[in-house]
C-alpha cells in the first residue's frame, strides 16, 4: 500500500513515557495489516527544546510537518520552567489552528474492568462522543490589560465564534449524531447567561439541524449538561461544543468513566487539506513523570483513531480490542488501582494486537 508518514512528537512529561507505548502498538497493528508506516521522531515541541533554543519549535516547523499523513502528539507543558500559555500557544494550539484541526474529537466510554466513580453504572451505560469546537470561541488572544499596576487595573479577553466555524463543526456532530443508532446530539450552549454568542449558537443548531431531521436535538445549559454527566450519563450519545466547554467536558467525561487515563482525542481536518493530529486529552502530568507508571491507553487509542482515519479500520479494530482485553484482564496501571508499569501496558497490548487473539 501507499507509504503512511507519521510524525510523533512525545512533547513533555509524560508524553515521553506514553509515546514509545503508542509507537509500539501503531507499530504492531502495521505489522500484523501490512500498513507501509514510516514515523519522523521530533525532538522540537517540547519545553527542553524551548529551554535550549528560546522558542518551541523552529521556524520552518510547518514546512516540516505539513507533508505529513498525521501528527501523533504526547502532551505539552512543563510549568516549572516555561509559562503553559507560552509553550502551548507555541505548539498544540498552532498546530490546530494553522493546521485548521477544527475538530476535536473525544469519545467517551466506561470498559469492563474499569471501576467506576459513579454508582450502579455497567459498560454500555455511558459511550459517548464530545465533539469539541477546536479553532475559536473562547481560545483568543484578544484582549489586554489596561492599567496595569494601577487599582483601575481592567482586563478584557473576547470570546470569537463565526457562523463558518460554528456551522461546520455543528454539521460534523449532525452527521455523527445520524450514522448512530441512537442518533441524539446535545448541544451545550449557556444562553441565559453568556446572552450574545449562546442564543446566536443555538440558532445556528437550528438552523444546521434543519437538515438532520432523524437526529433528535437537545440543547443544554453546560452547568446542567455538567451535572448530568455524572448522574445520567446514560442520556448522551454525541454531545457538540464550543472549544472551551468542550474542554472542560472531556475531562470531566473520562473522569466519569475511571480515569483520564484512558481518553483519547482526534483533532480533525476533515477535508485533508493538512495533516490531522492525534493525541491523549490528558497532559504531561508533571506530578507522575519519571516513575513510569501513566496509563499508556489514552495514547494506544489515540494510535488506533489515527489509523483509523488514515484508512485502516481493522488495525484500528485490533487494538481496541486488545484495550478492551487487558481493562478486562489486566494488567492495570496505578490510576486503575494496578501496579504495573507503562511499558507493561504496552507491551500487554502489543502482544495481543500481533496475536489477533483479543475478542470483544
Ligand atoms: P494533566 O492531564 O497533565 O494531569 C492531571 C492529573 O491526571 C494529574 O494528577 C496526573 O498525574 C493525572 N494523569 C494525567 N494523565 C495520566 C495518565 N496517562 N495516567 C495516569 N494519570 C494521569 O493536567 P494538568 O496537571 O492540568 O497539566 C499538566 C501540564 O500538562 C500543564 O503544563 C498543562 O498545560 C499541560 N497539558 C497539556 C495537554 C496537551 O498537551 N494536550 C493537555 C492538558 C494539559
Ligand atoms: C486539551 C488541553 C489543551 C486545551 C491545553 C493544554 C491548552 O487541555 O487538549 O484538552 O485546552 O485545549
Ligand atoms: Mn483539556
């Protein structure tokens, strides 16, 4: 088949550790499905890059990346040294924006062997996507500080929503929400009291579902919409968002379902016109790094939707289900309440993803 050209790039922290996880079971899959994977290791869009050469990344960085079939990313941020607003405006937020990743993908669900945080919850009762606005709305850099110093000190940030970027990744959720069986989108919006751009979102909803007359439409407050993430779960199949309410959800999701750990994310360009990058939603976890014991899931799933976007659909099978085999199974890492190592996870996986023995 046609050559698969992968950067990764590992990043900070716990990036590093969960990166050479996520490659070997990639790696696995391309082994065992006949996938011609080529994979560009990048040292750059890390805080010791910043550390050495005073930026994140070099200039030519999107010369470098932008040939490529996909982006795999670990995390980024190591707050003791660079600023986070400094080394992820200088890195992830780039690559979305300029990359025009204007989705980003977070699907949600609760495994056998996983315990649950939440009471009387089984498998099947909570599975569902966070589809997250990546390219606008809250994430700006407009605004300012006036008077600074002074007790009139005022700060102001804008909030940016546009009908292009709202529409497009409302019609990406619609089409989700259809080809699903439930075919259920809530959409998390604050229109009594963000009273501008909330009420403009929701027309826009309206306006988009016009042409999904079989998904059934629920818009919600996100203070509620939060709320019942954790005590009805079971209500949502794809939830739509702007970017920062889709953040917040897509760590309180996973949290329901046991552990960031687990939850991986897909920042999409539909259209192919740049690479799409995949990556853990959780970051670099400064408090666990150099132990060796982050989950390597997150990582591992984010592997397997790479390669599913990329066309390969049975390697991305194989390795769910090879996750699926070891949360069942074991062994688990120490925030599913196990002792094993990172590598121990990856190696579980690998092996059962080269034998094709894990059944679902
Ligand atoms: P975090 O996700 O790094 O960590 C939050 C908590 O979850 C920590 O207690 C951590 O130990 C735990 N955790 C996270 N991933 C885990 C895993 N795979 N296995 C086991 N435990 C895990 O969030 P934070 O502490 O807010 O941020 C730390 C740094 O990461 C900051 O610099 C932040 O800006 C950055 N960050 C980067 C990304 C990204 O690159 N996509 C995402 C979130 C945060
Ligand atoms: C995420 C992260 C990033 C975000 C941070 C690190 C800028 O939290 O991918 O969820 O807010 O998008
Ligand atoms: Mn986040």
């Amino acid at each position: 088949g046609k050559l698969l050209r992968v950067a990764a790039i590992p990043g900070d922290g716990i990036g590093k550790e969960v990166m050479p996880e996520g490659l070997r079971v990639v790696q696995a899959a391309a082994t065992r499905f006949d996938i011609d994977l080529s994979v560009e290791h990048i040292e750059w869009a890390s805080c010791d890059y910043y550390a050495a050469t005073g930026s994140m990344m070099p200039s030519n960085w999107k010369s470098q990346l932008q040939s490529m079939d996909a982006i795999y990313f670990g995390a980024v941020g190591w707050p003791a040294t660079v600023p986070d607003h400094i080394s992820l405006w200088g890195s992830l937020l780039k690559f979305r924006r300029e990359f025009d990743q204007y989705i980003n993908l977070r699907p949600v669900r609760l495994f056998e062997g996983v315990p649950c945080p939440l009471s009387n919850r089984k498998p099947g009762d909570i599975n569902y996507f966070v589809v997250r606005e990546n390219t606008e709305g809250e994430y700006t850099n407009l605004g300012g500080v006036m008077y600074p110093g002074t007790d009139r000190e005022i700060v102001i940030q804008e909030s940016v929503y546009s009908r292009y970027g709202a529409d497009r990744v409302l019609k990406y959720a619609f089409e989700l929400a259809a080809g699903r069986e439930r075919k259920h989108l809530t959409v998390a919006t604050k229109s009594n009291g963000i009273a501008i751009s909330m009420p403009w979102w929701d027309s826009r909803a309206d306006a988009v579902g016009d042409n999904y007359p079989t998904v059934a439409v629920d818009k919600q407050h996100i203070d509620i919409l939060s709320a019942r993430f954790v005590l009805q779960p079971g209500r949502f199949d794809v939830v739509v968002a702007s970017n920062l309410f889709g953040d917040i959800l897509s760590d309180l999701g996973p949290a329901t379902t046991g552990t960031i750990g687990l939850a991986p994310s897909a920042n999409l360009n539909p259209e192919r016109n740049f690479p799409s990058l995949f990556e853990p939603v959780h970051g670099s976890a400064p408090d666990i790094y150099g132990k060796g014991i982050a989950n390597p899931i997150a990582m591992i799933w984010s592997g397997a939707l790479m390669l599913d976007f990329l066309g390969h659909r049975q390697a991305h099978d194989a390795i769910l289900r090879a996750i699926e085999a070891v949360l069942r199974d074991g062994p688990h890492t120490p925030d599913l309440g196990g002792k094993a190592s990172t590598e121990q996870i990856g190696r579980a996986i690998e092996q059962l993803v080269l034998e094709g023995t894990a059944s679902s």
